[in-house]
C-alpha cells in the first residue's frame, strides 16, 4: 500500500514503512522446523536421565526415552537435508548443533541400548526373571539364601545364555547393571555365597603352600652351599699341606760302607778296659798305634744289609709318597744307629 506523497515526509510513518518491509522480508524465509524439532525432543531426553539412570540404570527399556531419541534422530536427518537449514549446519565455524548429535549418540552408544531394543523378548524375559528376585529379597528379607535360592538360580543361568549369545558384543547396559544389583543383594547384603568362601579359603591355603615351597627351595639350597663351600675349603687345605715340598733327607750310604757321626767311635780288634782307658787318657800316644786304628776302622767297618721285604711293605702301606721316603730314612739310620752302638 503506498501512502500519499504529502505523508510521506513524516518520521513516524517512515519507521513504520520500514518495519513493515522488514516483517515482510522475514516472513518470506523458509524457517528450518527441524532443527526446532530436533532441540525440543533432546531436552525431552535428557530430562529422563535423572529417573532412569539411578539406582538402576533403565534408559534403554524406556518406550519414552527410545521414542525422544529416535525423534530427535529423524529430526536431525532432516534438517542436514534441508535447503533452509543448511546455514546452521555449515555456516558457523562452531558447528553446534553437530555436537549436540554426537554427543546424543555418544550416549546412546555408550549404554548399548540397542542391544536391549534389538533382542526385546530376550530382555523382556529376563526384566520379568530379575522383578521377581527383587520381590522375593523383599519378601524374604531374612532368609533369602534359602527361599530365593531358586529364582537367582534361574535369572543366573539366564543371564549366561544371554552372555554367550551375544558372542562378545557388549550387553545391554540396563540388564548388564540389573543383574550386578542382584549379585550385590545376594552375595554383599544377605551374605549367600557360601561356596565362594570355601573356594576362597582353599585357594588362600594353597597359595600359602605355594609360597612355602619356594622358601624352602632356596633355604635348602644355601645350606648346601655353605656346606660344598666348607668341604672345598678343607680340601684345597689338605692340598696344599700335601704339595709342601719335604725337608731334604740324606743320601744314602751305599752298601759296605759306614755313615756314623765324626764323633762316633769305632769298635775296635783289641779294645781295652774302661779303667785302663781312663787311667792312660794322660799318658802319651803309643808310637803307631792311631795308624794301627785307621787301619782297623777300616778293615772291622760293619756292614749293613738293604732293608728287607718286611721293611718294604710297611713302606708301601703308607698313602703319602713324600712320608714314605722320609720314613725309609728314618729307618735306615735308626738301624745304622743301631748297630754303631
């Protein structure tokens, strides 16, 4: 509508123009409706979490909270699609709303709450297992270990079926958390796992023994060796006291001849009294008669035998070598001694 030119000129209606033209230019731009969708059914999601995350996490087995998410999925789908909202998708450096998304997934994921929606009859049936263990605990509060025996039995063995069908996938963390709360219950609060305490009890006994033996090992193995140590010792001694070289012995005589001492005396053909020999020990030499001595030294020398096959065994019987010369040089001067005097 254009106004008359004389009205033109007023400050008022020019303002008016002018915002009247720029309504006119917003409201002809395509609004994303997606991107609104998107944000409203995130905040519903995340306003689940404070109920279903404690004290047992049920996210996943929400119908609520599996609807908001796969909303706010197709929403956000959509909208990367959209001629009209692609501005918020790659206009800003900080692309938000990308983060808003993964981290929606990140959560999703980390719950691995498609494996409860993917097996339903499965998690259905052990929800249904898990309620009535929960009721008999409550029921049965002081002796659960007898009456409720048989439902945690069967929520047990339910639960490793599930285990091995999943042939290492992650569970689905609402059962996976449901059934750490029933062991807890069972085995923390009413104190049932009675055949875990034996097993414990064995196995810290057996791991004592365990420690035990190699204690012993190595106590026996020092005594050893202290005891090859001190038996080396003793004999590298008995070694070195049987390589020391024996004092030198004299040669022996050989045969016919005499080794008596130069103070010895020799017996002579015509020996004489002790008292006439005592009472000439004054007197003078007979002119002679040391030549005459000499000479018979010489001729009455006695003469002595090699040792005999008696002497030779004894000989023999002895271990060492060395004691075995040195006793043949003993006894050959003891018999030269012998018959010298």
């Amino acid at each position: 509508m254009l106004l008359p030119p004389h009205k033109m000129k007023s400050p008022l209606v020019l303002l008016a123009v002018g915002l009247l033209c720029c309504i006119a230019s917003v409201s002809t731009e395509p609004v994303c409706v997606d991107l609104e969708q998107f944000l409203k059914k995130y905040e519903k999601l995340l306003s689940l979490l404070e109920h279903n995350t404690t004290p047992v996490f049920t996210l996943c087995t929400n119908e609520t909270a599996i609807d908001y998410y796969n909303e706010a999925v197709g929403h956000y789908r959509n909208m990367t699609n959209a001629h009209e909202c692609q501005k918020y998708m790659v206009a800003k450096r900080l692309n938000l709303y990308q983060m808003v998304y993964d981290q929606l997934n990140a959560l999703w994921s980390a719950a691995n709450c498609e494996a409860c929606i993917g097996a339903v009859n499965d998690t259905a049936e052990f929800m249904r297992l898990s309620d009535a263990v929960q009721k008999c605990f409550t029921a049965h509060s002081t002796s659960a270990c007898v009456s409720c025996e048989p439902d945690y039995l069967q929520v047990q063995q339910f639960y490793g079926q599930l285990e091995k069908g999943r042939h290492g996938v992650a569970m689905c963390f609402d059962v996976e958390d449901r059934m750490n709360q029933t062991r807890q219950r069972w085995s923390g609060q009413f104190n049932c796992c009675k055949d875990k305490q034996r097993s414990m009890v064995a196995f810290g006994s057996i791991a004592s023994v365990a420690c035990v033996f190699p204690l012993a090992f190595y106590l026996v193995m020092h005594l050893v060796a202290r005891r090859s140590e001190a038996s080396q010792l003793s004999l590298l001694n008995a070694m070195s006291t049987a390589d020391t070289p024996p004092a030198p012995a004299p040669a022996p005589a050989p045969a016919g001849r005499t080794t008596a001492p130069r103070g010895a005396g020799v017996a002579r053909k015509d020996e004489r009294p002790s008292s006439s020999i005592q009472e000439g020990e004054d007197a003078e030499p007979v002119h002679g008669e040391s030549t005459n001595d000499l000479n018979n030294s010489t001729v009455n020398l006695i003469e002595i035998s090699p040792p005999t096959d008696e002497h030779l065994n004894q000989l023999a019987a002895q271990r060492s070598p060395e004691k075995n010369i040195n006793k043949l040089h003993d006894t050959f001067a003891n018999d030269d001694d012998s018959f010298l005097q």
